[in-house]
C-alpha cells in the first residue's frame, strides 16, 4: 500500500502496545504490518529461545512490512538481505467489525529462505474471499533457526525457529481479539517447509489447545533432524566458517549473521548430502519442545487431536526428470537416498517405481519419499481417531504440461491465495491460456473457507479413512479442470511404502555414524 490507496486504520491494544493499521477502501481491507511479537534475536539472544517483544509507548504505526529472516537472494552475488530483529507478523482482516475465524499461516520456503510478507502470500485476496482473520508469521531461518548447536553448548535452544513459531501462536491466542479476530477458533496452516511446521507443531504438546483445525499443504514431514544429522551439521558449520574443532557458541554469537547464512549455503550445497535426503536444515527431535519425531506421534497418537486437511501436489518434484543423464545413474541415487534410512526396505520401495530409471519414475520417487509417502502416513494414522481429509491437486496450465513440469510443487498456492499472478512462474504458466483455473480457485477457496469456519471442507469431499470394514477407504479429492474424488490412489506404491522406516536417517550410513561417535546408539538419542 501507498499514502494514496490506504488511509490511517483502527488501533488495536496488544500485550506491548497500542497498533495503528491502514484501510485500503479499494480492496475492502484492514492491514497491521510488520506487529512484533517477539525481542531481538541477535547477539547474545541468538540461538535462544525468544522472548516476547517489549512494550512501547504511546501508538506504533504499522504500516510497513518488517525485515526478512537473514537469508540468501539466490542470485549471482553473495548478497544477504534480512536482520535478526525480524519476530514480528502481518495481519490482514476484511473492513468491517466482524468477529471473524482465524488463520495463522506459516510459509514455505525450504527452512532457509521466505518471509510473511512475499507477494504470494500477503492474503488480501484470501481474506476477503474467505471471511477471516489472516495473521502470517515469520520466523528465524537456516542457520539461525533450523539447526540444533547443543553440540556445541548446551546455552542454546535445538528448535529457535519452532519456538518462535510457537511464541507466534500464543502471541495470537493473546492478542488477536483486538483485531477482530476469535481466539477460539484458529486454524494453523502452512505450504511446504510451512506445512511441515503445522505438523509439528501439533506434535508440541504446549501448542495444544491454542488451535481449532490444521491446514497442511505439502509437507516433507519426513526431512526432521536426528542427533546424527545434527551433529554433522553443527560439525560442518564449525568448519565452514573457519573456526577451530572447539569453538563455543560464544564464539558463533560474534559471527555476523550474514557469514552465518553463507557458511550454510556453502555446506548445503558443497557436503553432497542432498543426494542422501540430508538437507541441512530442519526441526529437531529434542525431547522437550518436541519430545519425538512427528510420524511417531502421530501413529501413538499423541498429536492434537483437531480436524487435518493435508494433500500434496500430483508433480512434486518434476525438475527431478532432468536429473542424470543415464538410467543406471537415476537408478543408483533412486537406491541411495532410499538406503539412507532404511536399507532393509528400500528395493521395496524401488521396484513399485521400475526401478526409477525411467525419468518419470525418478521424479515420481523423489516427491513421493519427500512428500506424498509420509503425507499418506499421516493422513491414515490422524484418520484414527480423528476427522481428516486429504487431497491432491493436478491443475497444470498447458505450457508447464508440455515442459513435463504439470503440478509442481507449490503450484497450488495461486489457486488457494486467489492471486496467480504472484505466481513465480506466472510468465511461463500463462503460455496456452489458464483454462479453468477461475472455476477451479473458487472451488478450492469454497473448501478451504469451509474448512476454517466449520471444521469441514463441505459437500463433495468425503473423509479420509483407512477402516477395512467401510468401503471404499482413503477417499482423495483431486483438483483438476473437472475435480473428482479417488480412492485409495496409487495403492501398489503406497503398499510398498508401508514397512519403510522412514523415521531414522543415518541407519544405512554406519560409516558416517562411527565417524560421529554415535555408532552405538539411535540417531534420535
């Protein structure tokens, strides 16, 4: 917004202070931007758990979109944009005095890069078309939020970024009556990196309660961090940075963030474990914020127990089709990154997909171990005890079909947010017209505003269950030109998928474990 398309808004009073937000009578909204949640988190706060933002004085003019999380551009440069001051959230309601459902949205962007504020997920669109409350949250990323340094020091926290979110959410427990919005009735939703954060938060046992319902958009739920990952991490840093094998977290405080965010660029991207489903980043297992991996929570039982709308896109990881110019070599880093975790297992695995020599069937692999296998898993083990539904989304423009790229990951978004023209492939997808697309976002939209408001997706979306005695099972809503619902899609795959172990990376890499020292013990202790 500008001095000329907003005019002064409503002041609401928060637990630090008093907010002024902006009216734009042209798209009939309220928006409070860049509203601190939580301190600081540079210097000796880094890698610390946050605290609350302090209180001020008088009214703070929210008009303009906080900083970043430091993070990379991706360009051709090293440049960093972003501070460390960035624990603060943008809320966006229709202009009137409704008491309205609320969203809290937690965005994507691999746990490295992203902000509440990119132009995809501003939710001005969204909250009109759906009559809510959209609170979108940032959080620490990459090095500074998403790995565990107890190696190096116990003066630290292994979850930074999944404290704040949680700060975030009882932030707007606390506070977000002021804005209109009902307490009671919050859903937590995410895409992504952002999805994976909505299921784990509900496997934090002190987020529940503060949340209604949960929106999980692909979510690589599977890509948590044991002690062994962890440890190599923390190892690597030391190194990339150029510190001695003993340096302290003392020491990681007087970096500056911005060599901090290189050195896990370079180690992401020089340590050759992505072929190995190794990311650098990502929640921990630390048995206090989250006391187990998520996919062991949820087949206990110990999630919150709240509606689940959860799905994956039909084309994840399409790029994977240009990977490897052999079959054979498609092949080896099919069975590679499968014997990561499970190496008993994984020819399983393999032969549902052909072997994944094929181009198709790599990709299809690799957004099925990211995405759809574990997402399935969820949705089955939530579906036991409580309400869940899950879908999948095929729209592709004709131009990204030709490319052979269809649904990819992410693509989903335009039609959920009502704005594909933030798309960041939006050039490309309006080569051959978007046909159906109108028709298919007021579809999605219609469901996920029931959803939020009732706890029900509504009529044409039966539920997802996995009882033998009802027939069919695992109803699947597929978005598409003509939508339909299939059951239990992909059933030889998801079978062979059944006896995986996808909990514990490092299980088929005794020789990097034995490196660690944690030869003798789970890689979660």
């Amino acid at each position: 917004m500008n001095d000329s398309s907003f005019s002064p808004g409503p002041v609401a009073a928060t637990t630090s202070g008093y907010v002024r937000g902006a009216v734009d009578p042209d798209l009939g909204i309220r928006t409070w931007k860049g509203v601190p949640f939580g301190a600081d988190t540079s210097g000796p706060n880094r890698f610390r758990a946050p605290r609350p933002a302090p209180g001020w004085y008088g009214v703070r003019d929210c008009y303009e979109y906080g900083p970043h999380a430091p993070q990379p551009v991706y360009s051709w440069t090293d440049r960093i944009i972003g501070s460390e001051d960035c624990l603060h959230l943008d809320i966006v309601r229709p202009d009137t005095d409704e008491e309205l459902p609320v969203v809290v949205y937690y965005h994507g962007g691999s746990f490295i890069m992203g902000a509440s504020h990119e132009q995809m997920l501003r939710g001005h669109h969204l909250a009109t078309r759906m009559n809510v409350v959209y609170v979108s949250v940032n959080f620490r990323l990459g090095t500074l939020g998403f790995l565990d340094l107890r190696s190096l020091g116990e003066d630290c926290v292994a979850n930074p970024a999944l404290e704040d979110q949680l700060l975030a959410l009882k932030w707007v427990h606390d506070n977000i009556d002021s804005f209109g919005g009902d307490p009671d009735n919050v859903t937590i939703m995410g895409e992504s990196a952002g999805g994976a954060s909505v299921l784990t938060m509900m496997c934090v046992p002190s987020s529940h309660g503060l949340y209604r319902q949960a929106i999980s958009q692909s979510p690589p739920i599977a890509m948590l961090h044991s002690s062994a990952q962890s440890t190599l991490w923390a190892r690597e840093l030391v190194f990339t940075m150029a510190h001695p094998r003993q340096t302290t977290l003392d020491t990681l405080r007087q970096d500056s963030a911005a060599d901090l965010v290189r050195a896990g660029q370079s180690m992401m991207w020089g340590a050759g474990e992505l072929i190995h489903l190794n990311p650098c980043f990502g929640p921990t297992v630390d048995g206090r914020t989250l006391p187990e991996h998520p996919l062991t929570t949820f087949a206990e039982g110990r999630q919150a127990q709240v509606p689940l709308l959860i799905g994956t896109n039909h084309d994840e990881t399409s790029f994977g089709k240009f990977f490897y110019l052999r079959g054979s070599a498609r092949g080896r880093a099919a069975r590679r990154l499968l014997s990561a975790f499970d190496p008993e297992n994984a020819a399983t695995v393999l032969d549902s997909y052909g072997g994944a020599v094929a181009r198709a069937d790599f990709a299809e692999l690799l957004a099925d171990a990211i995405f759809w296998a574990p997402t399935v898993r969820v949705a089955g083990d939530h579906s036991q005890a409580n309400q869940t539904w899950m879908y999948r989304f095929d729209y592709a423009p004709p131009a990204l079909r030709w490319l052979g790229l269809g649904a990819m990951h992410s693509l989903e978004l335009g039609a959920i947010f009502g704005d594909p023209d933030s798309s960041r492939i939006r050039g490309l997808s309006r080569w051959g017209g978007l046909d159906g697309l109108e028709e298919l976002t007021e579809e999605m939209q219609d469901h996920w505003a029931n959803f939020i408001h009732h706890g029900n997706p509504g009529e044409g979306w039966p539920g997802y269950h996995t009882d033998p005695e009802e027939d069919p099972g695992r109803a699947t809503k597929v978005f598409d030109m003509e939508s339909q619902v299939e059951y239990d899609p992909k059933a030889t795959q998801r079978r062979a998928w059944r006896d995986y172990d996808m909990l514990e990376w490092g299980n088929g890499r005794p020789e990097l474990l034995e490196e660690l020292g944690l030869v003798d013990q789970s890689p979660w202790e």
